[in-house]
C-alpha cells in the first residue's frame, strides 16, 4: 500500500457567508489568533507526514502564496534584533512545513469541480483532501492522520464525521452508517443537504477525507446539482459508499466553521484560551466580561 505524503486543500470558494471580511482576503488567510486560518492545516498536514500540498486558489488569493514563501527582508530585519530571534523562526519555518504547489479552478462550479483540479499532481497515490474553511485543533493526533491511520489499517477510502445538530446536517449532509470497531463505521449512503425527512443519522462530513485517484472519474461523472449549479464532491463519496468503498472516523479533535461568522469567532476564543502567550490573560479577561452579560 503506498504511503500517503500528498494532500489536497480547496480554497477557491467565495466565501459569501463572511463578506465583506473576505471580499480583498480570502477566508482562508483569516486571522485565528496569530496565524492565518490555512496555517492550521498545513501545519496538521505536515504533522501527520504529508510532504506535498496542492492548494487550489482562485482570483485574488496570491496571498496565499505569498505567507508559504520566505519573507527575506523582513527575516534579515527580525535576525538582526536577538530579541525577535524567535518571531524570526516562527516567521521562517512557514515556508519550511511543507512543498506548497498551487493551482487555479478556473470557474466557482463546487468542491467537486475545485478537486478536479487537481488530478495530474495526485497521480496515481492515494490522497488526503482537507477542506480550506474547515480548522479542525487536535492536542493528540492530528485529524488527517487519524484518517490515514484507518486507511493504512483497512485499505478502504475514509472520510471524517461528527455527530452535527440537526440543523447543521440539513446544511451539510447525512450518513447511514454500522459501527465497525471504536470510532469507525462502514458507510453505506450519504445524502447531500437532506430534507428533515431525508435524516439518515446525525453524522456529517466535515472537512477530511482519504481517497485514492478514481475519485475523479467519479466527480467527472457526477452532474451539477439542480438546485445550486454546484459539483458535489459528496456525490463520489457517496459512490463509494454504496460499493462499500468508504469507512467514516469518528474523529478526536475540535473543528471550527471558517466559513461562518460563528465559526471564526469560536475558533479565536478557544485557540486564544490555549494559547501559551495570551492564554491565561485571555480567560481573566473573558470571566471579567462574562460577569457583564
Ligand atoms: P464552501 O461551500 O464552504 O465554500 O466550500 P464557499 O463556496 O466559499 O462558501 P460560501 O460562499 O460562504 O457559501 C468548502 C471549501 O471548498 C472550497 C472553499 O474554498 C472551501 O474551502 N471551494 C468551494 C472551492 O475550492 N471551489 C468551489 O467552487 C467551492
């Protein structure tokens, strides 16, 4: 079985639910306390060994590249100072975590269409997909390495699940699924954005996957969506579920919505709380204003 080193992160989406915040900067740079929201995942993506990070940008996200690149006249500004020694490090490992390679998706038409993308550089290997606006803060393992952990044990595609309110799996999607040992189950459908009726358990796909190349037959085969236009990429997934293709793990770790207003702030309350600069300021600081509430 080949060893997983590539991963794939979609960030080539509109971002309307958090305009104007992401009209000029891309959702996917905003700010989670000291590190841009993309950050987060390469650094996930790097600890769980993957060596190789296609990100698919659109217009206007050079800025993307611009945070993996080296930053020489601000490093040989920070190197100076032996008080900024460890800005510098943080500032120069950025460029350091990963080979970052990008591509274009020429045309907003869905996930789908965005991962399509990326076909020449998956090649034949099985792969990771995290999605750009989904942060997902483990202490333990990192959550793409926990998927890659099932796939190594089993040799079936995984996706990862969280039990969702109803509201949410409305807005994202429903899986029926059996228990298989622990924390994963075999999936058996999903179905994208169901009505309340459609409820197949509270279980959602949020934001990590490991797949293997046929995938994109599969989304080439898929047709947009009615109702939005879109290419689903819970289409394929759903196909390999009904051919008993798809594990789904249950997994340890916090995820944030970047795509919601909510989300970004959850993410830079709790990430501030552990923070080792700010942490301990930051809680006397939110039990004071608690109090006011
Ligand atoms: P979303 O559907 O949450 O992103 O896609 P969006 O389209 O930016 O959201 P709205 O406009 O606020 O509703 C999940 C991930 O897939 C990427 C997004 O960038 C996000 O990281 N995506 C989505 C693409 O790369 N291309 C697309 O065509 C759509």
């Amino acid at each position: 079985m080949k060893k997983i080193t590539k991963a794939i992160i979609p960030a080539a989406g509109l971002g309307t639910r958090v305009l104007p915040a992401s009209k000029s900067v891309p959702k996917e740079m905003l700010n989670i306390v000291d590190k841009p929201a993309i950050q987060y995942l390469v650094e996930e993506c790097a600890d769980a060994g993957i060596t190789d990070i296609l990100v698919i940008t659109n217009r206007g996200k050079g800025i993307i590249e611009d945070h993996f690149d080296y930053a020489f006249e601000l490093e040989e500004n920070l190197k100076k100072n032996p008080d900024k020694r460890k800005l510098y490090e943080d500032v120069h490992r950025v460029a350091e975590l990963a080979n970052l390679y990008y591509i274009r998706q020429k045309e907003t038409k869905g996930l789908g269409h965005a991962i399509l993308a990326a076909e020449s550089f998956v090649g034949d290997e099985p792969f990771a997909v995290l999605y750009g606006d989904d942060i997902i803060y483990s202490d333990k393992e990192p959550v793409i390495g926990q998927l890659i952990s099932a796939y190594e044990a089993y040799g079936k595609c995984v996706t990862g699940v969280k039990e969702c309110t109803t509201e949410q799996v409305m807005k994202y999607c429903t899986l029926d699924v059996t228990p298989r040992e622990r924390n994963i189950y075999d999936v058996h459908k999903i179905i994208e954005k169901p009505d309340r009726d459609q409820i197949l358990s509270h279980f959602s796909v949020l934001g990590r996957n490991v797949v293997t190349p046929d995938v994109f037959d599969l989304i080439r085969a898929t047709p947009p969506s009615p109702k939005t236009g879109e290419v689903y990429f819970s289409e394929a997934l759903s196909y390999l579920a009904e051919h008993d293709r798809l594990l789904a793990v249950d997994f340890y770790g916090r995820r944030f919505d970047m795509g919601s207003k909510l989300g970004i702030m959850e993410a830079n309350c709790e990430i501030a709380l552990k923070h080792p600069e700010i942490g301990e300021d930051f809680k006397a600081y939110l039990k004071a204003l608690t109090k006011t509430l």
